[in-house]
C-alpha cells in the first residue's frame, strides 16, 4: 500500500467517525432559549464587609508585609473580637494619603511618616521593640564589597546613590543626617534616585547596588536579612550606620473610637516574646515585643526633620 493511499484511508475513518457526531449535534431537539434583551439588570460587585483597617507601610513587597504581619492581624481579630483586616497601599505616599482620609485605621509606620501623620491628628499609641531587643532602630550605607573607590562615608562623595523611597526613615533620611554631618549634601552626589515602583523598595536598592547599577545604597538595618535568600551577602559591604532613632510606631488615625484604641493596644502588649505562640507571632512580624507610645517619643525625629529642612 503506498503513502498516498494510507493517508486517504486515515481520513476516511476520521470521517466515519465525525459524520454521526455532527449529525446528532444539528438533529437536537433542546428548544432554543428566547433572550429579550430589553430587560437587563445591572450587576453590582459585593461591598467588602466593615472592618478596622490595619496597613503596614509598604517597605517591603506585598507578599513579604501579607507574609510579616498576617499572623498579628489574626492574633488581633481574636484578642478583641474586632474585624480587622490588613489592606496594602501601593506607596509610602498613598499610606499617608489613605490615613488622612480615614481609609487606614491602624497604620503602622516608620517615625517621619508617623511625625507627618501626627499632623494630620493621627495618634501614636504603640512602638516595637526591634529583633535588637531595643525600641529604636538604624539606617545603613551600602556599597559591593568588591568596590574599591567606596570605603568610607567621605568616598561616597560624587557617587551615585540609591535609597529606598524620600519617605523612608532608615532607608533615605537616617543616612541624610549622617551624610550631613560629615559635609555632604544632596548636590554632592553624581545622582540621588529612588527605589522604583510599588513595595519591595528595600529589597530593590540591596539588588540595585549588587547588580552594580548604584555605588552606594541605604537601608534600614534589618534588610540584608530579607534578602539573603536572594544574593550572596558576602557581596555586600555595610560602610556605616547612623545613629539609633525612635522605632516603628502604630498610629490611629484621627477620630477612630478610643474604645477600638484601647482594645487593639492591650491585645498588643499582652504579647509575650516568652510564650511561644506569642513568639512565633512576634518572630513573623520582625520585631520582639510592642510597647506604648506617646507622640513626644518622635521629638528626635522631627529635630532631625528641622536639620535636614524637611520639616512639612
């Protein structure tokens, strides 16, 4: 049998097989549906259920806030029997934004982004105290350990910078200072960018300045940890850190009901480092217990603020 003969033979039986199914398909006897498209009903998405909303300041990337504080926000719902839900601004920006406007009821800040806040009547009731086991934290300078015009602070002269975000604490405005205080300012560098696009911005200056494309960067101490699944840390040097300020701080937001305050704040410092539920919470979070707060604990901040002529 040739080529040409097994390949109409194929067909053939291919078309043995279809013909009875296309047959049945046109013989049907389902009734056709009338559609009277002059009666329509306008669809309406379903309305979130109320909840006190928690927002984390996006330092890191979404995943990696959801991933730090969804064991807190469960701990939370359950200690007050409040409906609470974390929610995920995009930027710094939009968190300030969204508490100004009421969006964002627990909001969980660095200290510049609380001290503007502050202004706009949100209100300090809570701080961590950081995995150091203190209640303030650090910015750092960053630069490839392979880089050898950037040894110190003084090299990061004429060079080109990376930070976080202009709202970032430890990642832009801690190093600020300290560049300040050793005679280098803004117009000093060959370049001062930001950490594009929405969260992960830590994450993004550490990859920036190992993959070369800044000499230098700034972190808030703590972030190298975040990343060292990611790269190999021995390709990082830290050229220095600033001195410590106040922590991270949870703020509510103008006009939220003391009552749902209080609650919120006691299921907070009923945390204990020592119970290991508790811990694993903790642990999550990035941070060994939470403490009060009172505004005047953010007066370093704001001092630091005025020096740098940033005080808005």
């Amino acid at each position: 049998m040739t080529m040409m003969r097994i390949r109409m033979t194929t067909w053939a039986a291919l078309l043995a097989l279809l013909l009875p199914v296309a047959f049945a398909s046109g013989c049907s006897d389902e009734k056709p549906v009338k559609v009277d498209l002059s009666k329509r009903e306008d669809l309406v998405a379903p309305r979130m259920d109320e909840a006190i909303t928690y927002a984390y300041l996006p330092q890191y990337s979404h995943t990696i806030s959801y991933q730090r504080h969804r064991r807190l926000v469960e701990y939370l719902r359950k200690a007050t029997g409040l409906p609470i839900r974390q929610i995920f601004p995009d930027t710094f920006e939009e968190h300030v934004k969204m508490v100004e406007r009421g969006e964002i009821d627990i909001s969980y800040s660095n200290p510049f982004v609380y001290v503007r806040l502050a202004k706009a009547g949100a209100q300090a009731f809570a701080r961590v105290i950081e995995p150091s086991g203190e209640p303030n934290f650090r910015g750092q300078i960053i630069a490839r350990a392979d880089n050898a015009a950037v040894n110190s602070i003084g090299d990061c002269r004429g060079k080109r910078w990376i930070a976080v975000d202009p709202n970032s604490a430890g990642g832009y405005l801690f190093p600020l200072g300290l560049f300040y205080d050793h005679g280098i300012h803004l117009s000093d560098f060959e370049t001062v960018d930001f950490a594009p696009g929405p969260g992960g911005k830590q994450e993004k200056v550490v990859l920036a300045v190992h993959a070369g494309v800044y000499d230098i960067g700034t972190i808030r101490k703590g972030t190298l940890d975040v990343v060292k699944n990611k790269i190999d840390l021995g390709s990082i040097r830290v050229l220095a850190e600033t001195r410590t300020y106040p922590g991270w701080v949870y703020a509510a937001r103008k006009g939220l009901d003391p009552a749902v305050v209080e609650a919120v704040a006691q299921a907070m410092f009923a945390l204990d480092v020592d119970t290991p539920e508790h811990r694993a919470i903790l642990s999550a979070a990035g941070m060994k217990g939470i403490i009060p707060a009172r505004d005047l604990d953010y007066d370093p901040v704001r001092e630091l603020a005025e020096k740098l002529n940033l005080d808005r």
